[in-house]
C-alpha cells in the first residue's frame, strides 16, 4: 500500500473535510447526556475467516442478516458487524490510528459494521455520509497478555502470507474493554478510498495486550509467498488528520 501522504493523489476526499483518523483531546470533547449507551448484540457463530489482505489482518462475518448487529449511542439504526481488522507499528506504543491528547498506542482495532436498514449492500452503504460505523479498541501495550487475543494471534502464522483459513464462533466482544464509555465524531474510512462515511464509536478504556502478541502480528507479510520480495506487515496506520472544525461528543 502506498503511503498516506499520496493518498490524495488518487483520492482527493483525503484532503476533505471529515477525515479520519484524529487526536482525540478528551477536555475538549463535548459531554452530550443524549448519547446513549453502545448496545452490542454479536452472536457467538458469524465469525467466518482470517484472511492476510495484504495491508492487514481481517476477521470476515456472516452480515446476511441481523444476527451481529451494534445499535444506541450515536447510531439512529442498528449497523451490522461485517468484519473486524488492526492496525499497528513495527515497535514500542505506536501503532494505533486515533491518538488521545496526543499519545498514540500500539495498535488498535476496527470492527467495522454497516447501516442495513437504509443501504442494500456494503458497498452502496461505505459511500453514504451515516453508511458505516466503526467501533474502535485501543490496544496498550504492558506486560500481560490479553486472554482472548490469543485466538486470533495463535492464528497469525497460518496467513503469515496474503490467505485466508476459517475461524469459527469467534465473537469479538472479547476484544473490548470492561467499560464502553466511548468518544464519538463523524469521519472517514482511514484506508484508500476514504469514503467520509463513518460514524465512529472509540472506546475510551484501552485493552492490555502483551509484546509477544503484537509480536505476531509484525511477522505478517505484505507479500504473497509466490512474491521474491518478504516484506513485513507494519505500520499500517493513517497519522491523525485536521479536525476542521468538527466536534468529538463524549458519552460520559
Ligand atoms: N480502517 S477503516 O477505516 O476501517 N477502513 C476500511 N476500509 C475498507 C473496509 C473497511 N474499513
Ligand atoms: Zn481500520
């Protein structure tokens, strides 16, 4: 993947006006008593497969139906749960796309789920203004390893290169902190093409993950195995962009 910094070359909305990722500054975000609570019903068997993209990892569920579905908070309708990937770096706590109050993590992950209600399709639904919803988990980097994490970096080595392999009965709800207090505002896809069409959901309490978990997941190659060259899957993350003028609204 090219980097961001050309982006805009191709995709000129990367210079718009509801880019994503962004540094969140939590005394500047506005306490909004309406939002709700994020209300996640994820059923345990939609999960399907692991697949190695060739610029991250992605977890892909069944969303032919409403079985998996995130709904309150922000969002008017349920948004069904299409897949979940990361983003992380090659060392230390960067990693993560959104920063808070300028820190950045090691990694962070995206489950991404689609408004079904108004769209036909996921693809009709990522180039709608409220098509998309992101729900998002920061990832610290301590000592512990995470419980469940596991499942999916014990996975990692069998799509070391650009393929896929089954997962099943994985639900992701493992994968998020005790606490859903979340900071919300209107964005973008933070990969090409951009679409500003996410309403993101970033939960405020960050996961503990261990070294030797993000370790795994920096043995990942960009290349396929019939490709010459190995190049390691790192530092597929988006820098924060200008806010222009939008608000973030906090759930607490
Ligand atoms: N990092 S991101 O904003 O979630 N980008 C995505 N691009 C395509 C499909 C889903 N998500
Ligand atoms: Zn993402």
């Amino acid at each position: 993947m090219s980097s961001p910094s050309v982006w805009h070359k191709n995709y000129p909305v990367a210079q718009g006006n509801r880019q994503s990722p962004i540094d969140i500054v939590p005394h500047q975000a506005l306490h909004d008593p309406s939002l709700g609570p994020v209300v996640l019903n994820y059923d345990q068997c939609t999960s399907m497969n692991i697949t190695n993209n060739g610029h991250s990892v992605v977890v892909q569920f069944d969303d032919s139906d409403d079985r998996s579905v995130i709904q309150g908070g922000p969002l008017d309708n349920p948004y069904r749960l299409k897949q979940f990937h990361f983003h992380w770096g090659e060392k230390g706590c960067h990693g993560s796309e959104h920063t808070v109050a300028g820190n950045s993590y090691a990694s962070e992950l995206h489950l991404v789920h689609w408004n079904a209600v108004k769209y036909k399709t996921f693809g009709e639904a990522a180039t709608a203004p409220d098509g998309l919803a992101v729900l998002v988990s920061l990832l610290h980097k301590t000592g512990d390893d995470h419980r469940w994490l596991h499942v999916i970096t014990d996975a990692l080595y069998m799509v070391k290169f650009k393929v896929s392999t089954t997962v099943n009965c994985f639900n992701p709800k493992c994968l998020l902190p005790s606490s859903l207090h979340y900071w919300t505002y209107l964005g973008s896809l933070t990969t090409p093409p951009l679409h500003e069409s996410v309403i993101w959901i970033v939960l405020r309490e960050p996961i503990i993950v261990s070294e030797k978990q993000l370790g795994k997941f920096r043995m990942l190659l960009f290349t396929g195995e019939e490709e010459d060259q190995r190049i390691r899957m790192e530092n597929n993350f988006r820098p924060p962009q200008p806010l222009k003028g939008r608000k973030v609204r906090s759930s607490i």
